[in-house]
C-alpha cells in the first residue's frame, strides 16, 4: 500500500514536470515569436496552451485522488499541497505566454523599431528562474529554490530599467509609442513569470524545510 | 468527531472570508489613495499586506491540520482544495493593491492631469468580482460564480480601452507620458484583480459541482 502510494507520489512528481516543460517552451516560443515577429509561433503558444490547461486539471485530480484515497503523512501532505500550488503558477506562466504572443500579433500592425528593452535577455532570466525553482522541487533542495528569489530582484530591476529606458523613448520619439508600449508590457509579462517562479520557489522551501518561508525571503 | 471536523470547516471558511474583506479592503484603499492622491492611505496599504500574508500562512496551516487529521470526504476534500486555491488568489490580490500604492508614490513626482481613463470605475467593477466570488463561495451557489465570469469581459474591455485611449493621449501630448503610463500599469493590475476573481469563481464552481469548469467557461 505504501510502495503503491509513493509510486503514485513520483507519477504526480513526473506529470508536474511535463507540465512545467511545456510553460517554459511556451515562454520561449511567444519571445521567439518577438524576436523574430513569427506569427506561426504565437499559433502554437495558443494552441499549446490548451494542452497546459488540461494538464493541469489531470495533476490536480491526481492529487485529489491521492489525498482521498490514502492517510498521508505531514510531509506527503506538504508535498501535495505544494504540487497544487505550483501546478497552478505553471498554469499561469502558460497564460503570460499567451498575453506576449498576443502582443507579438498586435506589433505586426506597426513597424520593426530598436527598442531599449532586451525582451530576450529578460526572458531567458524567467525561464532559468522557473527551472531553477523546478530543479530545486525535484532534488528537494532548498538552497536551490532559495537562489531563485534573488534573481527575482534582477528581472524586477530589469523590468524597472525597461519602463525608464521606453517612458523616455515615448517622450523623445512619440511615434514610436505603439511599440514602446507593447514591448513595455511584454516586459510586464517576464516579470510576472519571474514572480511565478518566486512562488514556486516558496513552495518547495516550504515543502523541504516544513517552515514557511513565504512573505520573508522575498521581501 | 464529524461535528468537530465540521465546526473546523466552519472556522476555515469564516477565516477566509476576513482575508477575502482585507484584499478587497486593500484594493479600494490603494484606488482611494490614486484618487486623491493620498499618499497616507499608501502607508496602510502596505501595512495591511503583512496582516494579509499572515492570514494566508494561517490559513493554509489550518487547511493542511484538517487533512492531517481526519480523512474527509470527497466533497470536504474539494472544499479544502478550493479554499487553498482561493487564499493563493486572495493574497495576490492584495499584491496588487501594493503595486497600485507604488504607482501612486511614483506619481507624486508629476502634476495632477485629467486622463481618459477612469480607474475608479475599474476598480469597483474588480472589487465587485470578487466580493461575488466570494458570496458563490459562502452561499455554495455556482450560479452567482458564473456570474463572475462574464464581468471579467467587462474588466477586460475597459483595460483594452483604457490601453487605446493612453496611447493616444501619450502620441499627443508626450509631456503627460509618465502619469499616462502610471495609470496604465494600474489599469493592468485591476484587471488581474478580475483575473484573481474569475479563478476564484472558478474554484467555487469546482467545489460545487465537482466538474471542472476551468479553462472553458472563460474563454
């Protein structure tokens, strides 16, 4: 019974995984799709995304039925709780992905410009905060997850320097507005995958150490 | 045994709700502040924040006791799940109230101008979202959280106006750009307050009807 429940344990641990590959794919391919104004990317950023949705019902009915099922243990349950919570932040990261392809879409309407934001430098600092949050859930690895709340403050200084850098292009240059403005937002977005990763990175602290971290580390 | 696992129940909702009136509460004070440029009601943003993160600790620790110590039903365990995700939503809604109150400092630096834009009526549609939310969630009415579904359109459009119209006023008077983009970024964190709020609901419904709605009545 217990050699059965702790399979089932690493299926979820294996399902979350998948899950968490496929937002930091979609990430990629919508900033990709920026990069290189591909709108046949940002197709499949959307369509990706549907498959992220059900994944995320799968994981969380296979928690469901872990918890009803069985009497786990304080740290099975912590561990549990945990999945949830991430699944629900992949979830999101899904859904900022979406947010910057459909930006990549509205920017066809207007001409390339060189903007004062590097979009893919900002988003491979995302998306390594996100792995890194994961790698620390699967190793069970505090420190790790821990390093993921300092490189929270680099995207979030990054997104500050793009706000800066692209207010003022606005001022000085106006008829590049449009496309400061979406570039802005997309920045937005990156920032909102590194909080994601934040909260993924309190999780797994809060599952390994059995203390909750959050609201301290981060602050 | 059931009665005492009942009243639990019980105080685990009546706790929620007190956090769901904080975040709520947060939101109007941080809009109030923009309003009249009040750089005091800021300061109890803030403040309230730690009040609202220590509620979520608490409240998450109650519901991982409730599943530590009884084996509940599958109906109980979908209401214990709801209210982890719901609490996730909540607290991140009094984020936003922060970032609301940091734009509002920012803020001070520039002349007060008119602009297109009208945040307050945003804000007491998102804080309206959510207070229903809720009010599905006490009444176990998956009605009045589908209900919720649909004023997130709303939301939505307005922030896509209010996007349209800024960067217009921006192309035409690029001397009000910051507080232009100011009140943009707040228009972007009321509508993830409606985004928190939908997910709410979509929780509500979840426990209710024990299908999951996610993902398809929002699209």
């Amino acid at each position: 019974m217990r050699i059965r429940f702790h399979r089932k344990l690493d299926d979820l641990k294996e399902r979350l995984l998948v899950m968490a590959g496929m937002a930091e794919q979609a990430i990629q391919r919508s900033v990709e799709a920026y990069r290189v104004r591909d709108l046949s990317l940002c197709d499949l950023v959307v369509r990706s995304e549907i498959s992220i949705n059900s994944f995320e019902r799968e994981i969380d009915q296979m928690a469901l039925d872990l918890l009803a099922m069985e009497q786990p243990m304080a740290i099975d349950l912590r561990f549990i709780l945990a999945v949830i919570k991430i699944n629900a932040d992949l979830e999101r990261v899904g859904d900022q992905a979406v947010s910057i392809s459909d930006r990549v879409r509205d920017l066809q309407a207007f001409p390339v410009v060189d903007l004062p934001v590097d979009i893919p430098r900002m988003a491979s600092l995302a998306s390594a905060m996100v792995r890194k949050a994961l790698q620390g859930f699967i190793e069970a690895d505090a420190e790790m997850a821990t390093s993921v709340l300092t490189m929270d403050d680099q995207v979030d200084k990054l997104n500050d320097a793009a706000f800066f850098a692209l207010s003022n292009l606005i001022k000085e240059q106006p008829r590049f507005t449009p496309q400061a403005l979406h570039a802005l937002m997309i920045a937005r977005n990156l920032e909102r995958v590194g909080d994601h990763a934040t909260n993924i990175a309190e999780d797994v602290i809060f599952w390994v150490r059995g203390a909750d971290v959050r609201h301290h580390l981060s602050t």
